[in-house]
C-alpha cells in the first residue's frame, strides 16, 4: 500500500514518515544564496548538489524497494516548487531528474538497483528527440547515437536515450502499425561523450548539455517502452513516465512566480518613486498585486487539486485514461502560463530595480521565460486540450 499524501517511508531501512515539502523548504537559504554561483557556472554549485543528495530530492520518484520515496503528485510538485522559490536551476533539475528516475519503474528489479538502488546519490539524465540506432548483438545492443537539452547532466553518473532499433543484419524494426520500434537506452555516463555547450539566457545553472555515444553496448535489461505505464504496482507508476515532466516544470514555475511575486510586494511596501507616492498607496499598484495573488494561487490550487483527484483515483484502482491526461496537460500548462504572466507583471513594475543583478527579479525573468520556451508549456497544448473536448482526434497528448 502507498503511503499517506505528502508522506514517504523514507529511505533505506527506515520506516518513519518524511515530509518530503518541508524538507525541500529547509534547503531554501542555501539554494537561493548559490543561485547566482550556479548561474555564472552553468551548473549547480557543489554545494547545492550535496544538499538535494543529503535530503533526498533526487529520489523522490524511484520505487521505494530501489530506496526511494515513491512521493505522491501532489507533493512531488509542491517540493518541486519549494526548491524553485530559492533557484529555478535547482528545481528544474530535481523535477527534469525525477521524470527521468521513474524509469526504475520500467527496469527488472536487478537492473533497477545496478541503476538507482545501489548507489545512493545515483543521478540519470537524458536529452530530448529520437536519434541514432541501436542495432541488435547478442544480449543487448549496440547504441550509436547523440542527444542534446540533458539537464542535470554535469552531475549525473548515467544517462540515455530514445533510439531506433535496428536488426544485425541492418533492418529497421517496426511496431505492430508499421512505425519505427523505438526504445529508451541507458549507460554509464562515462561511456559518452558530453559537449559544453549549454549557452542561454536561463535556467542556466541546469548544465544541460549536449552528449553522444558511439558503438556502446547496452543490455537487454537497461532497456524500455516508457510511454505506457510501466506495470509496477505502486500508484505513482499507474501513470506513463512522461507525465511527469510538466507536472515537474509546473512546480518549477509556480516556485519562480511565488518568491518574485513575494519580492515585489516586499519592495513595494518600502518603495517610493522619485516625485511620487509610495508604491503601497498607489491604487494601480494594489489592483495589479491583488490580480496577480489570485491568478497565481488559483493556478496552483488547479494544479494541486487535479493531482490529488487523480491520486485519489489511481489509488482506489483506475488506470490512466484520456481524461487524466487531459487534466495533467490543461493544469500544467495553465500553471505555468499564469506563472509566466505573474512574473512579467512583477519584472516590468519593479521598474529599473528589476534590472540590476544584485535584485531578485533579473535572474528569475530568465528563468521563467527559458522554462516559458519549452515543449509542456506552449499554448498549442489548450489546442489540444479543446480539440480533445470536442471529440476531435489528437493523437498523444504527451510527447
């Protein structure tokens, strides 16, 4: 049986409940003191690594029997956004690298632990698209391929990705419908090839990097489908691991607009423009932070309550349907959105103060838009949620 919402029987041997939220909270002055380390470096400062290894932020979605926290959705995403407060680096990496640890899920127990349970601070990254080939060798493959967009690869010790799967003798391999035979491949990090070349505007601290492989042989048990729920009995994994990610980058957008939406209303409190009033008795100041709490809270609270029906659902014995991945893909779009607009609002009346790197605006506009430019939060996805409603085909709603 699932532990109670927002608890976890910890790790290793013990069984005592964790608050898995308060514990991301209490890294907050560390994160938000390395944040600007972390931006300049292109990577998560040291520090900040150890400590979401300590706390155990990168497992909260691995399979308890692998010495993971198996966390429920609805605390997942609140501790994604605990840590997005201090730095949206640092939660985008935690959320990009928990989507990928679900893939314990999918692995045999025996090759789970090689991956995740033997090794306590073991991090798996991956970069997006489909490339190369995997062609067939006796008890595995051999996988000649590049990727790029790995988030958290700097201090990860495995990565993988989508590949074509190819015969010996040369053939493609195909579905039962005719299309390509793709499956995820995972390796030892130190098999690859990484290229620095992660240069951005945002979310810069993330690392993510580009990486290759060349004629490396990948076992038949580090190998998967994972765009169908993976068949392991705990009720986090009744869901297809690429749900995971917009509920993860939604968490990191709500975090990002929370701490900068709480920095402008501490500076207007204090604030006074040069030959004017002081910004908390400005009548257009009140209305846009009254509009803006609620756009941001009515988000979160959409989000947030979404994820529990859906627990509560899977949890009395539901599979995932269309509706529910409806659901995931309308609220994670809609709380990043929302985010995005809270943080605009913020960033433009701050006025000049917004613009000086030793404020907290600067970095996290950055970071909001560079989470802003990517695939789970893109406006075409309501397209999909109305032609869904409508009863119009869509094909996937999850990529």
């Amino acid at each position: 049986m699932d532990a109670p919402a927002g608890l976890s029987t910890g790790l290793g041997a013990d069984s005592t409940p964790v608050d898995w939220v308060a514990r991301a909270r209490a890294l907050r002055p560390l994160i938000e003191s390395a944040a600007p380390h972390s931006d300049t470096a292109r990577e998560l400062a040291p520090a900040v690594v150890e400590a979401l290894h300590d706390a155990g932020l990168f497992r909260l979605l691995i399979p308890r029997a692998q010495n993971g926290a198996q966390l429920d959705l609805a605390a997942f995403v609140q501790a994604v956004e605990a840590i997005g407060q201090a730095d949206g680096s640092a939660a985008w990496c935690m959320a990009q690298g928990s989507g990928c640890s679900f893939a314990a899920a999918y692995l045999a127990p025996e090759a789970a632990w090689q991956v995740f349970g033997s090794d306590p601070r073991a991090v798996l990254a991956w970069g997006a698209g489909v490339s190369g080939r995997a062609v067939r060798a006796p008890g595995g493959w051999r996988v000649t391929a590049g990727w790029s967009y790995a988030s958290g690869s700097r201090h990860s010790n495995w990565l993988g990705g989508l590949v074509p799967m190819v015969e010996a003798g040369g053939t493609p391999m195909t579905e039962p419908d005719g299309s390509p035979k793709v499956r995820s491949f995972l390796f030892p990090k130190s098999q690859a090839k990484v290229v620095d070349d992660w240069q951005t505007i945002g979310l810069r601290g993330t690392g993510s990097d580009s990486y290759s492989v060349t004629d490396v042989f990948v076992p038949d048990a580090l190998q998967f489908w994972r765009f169908v729920p993976s068949g392991h009995p705990g009720t986090l994994y009744r869901l297809p691991l690429g749900t995971i990610y917009p509920m993860g980058f939604a968490g990191v957008a709500l975090g990002l607009a929370r701490s900068t939406l709480d920095a402008f209303i501490e500076m207007a409190r204090g604030k006074t423009p040069r030959g004017g009033t002081r910004m908390r008795d400005n009548a257009a100041i009140q209305s846009l932070i009254g509009h803006a709490e609620t756009r941001l809270r009515s988000a979160r609270t959409f989000l947030l309550q979404s994820l529990r029906d859906i627990w509560a659902e899977l949890e009395a014995g539901g599979s995932y349907t269309d509706s529910i991945a409806l659901s995931i893909r309308m609220t994670t779009t809609f709380a990043i959105q929302e985010a995005i607009a809270v943080v605009d609002m913020a960033y433009h009346e701050a006025g000049a103060t917004a613009v000086q790197m030793s404020e907290p605006f600067e970095r996290r506009f950055r970071d909001i838009h560079a989470v802003g430019q990517q695939v789970q939060s893109r406006r075409a996805n309501f397209e999909l949620a109305g032609q869904a409603l409508l009863g119009v085909p869509t094909g996937p709603l999850f990529l």
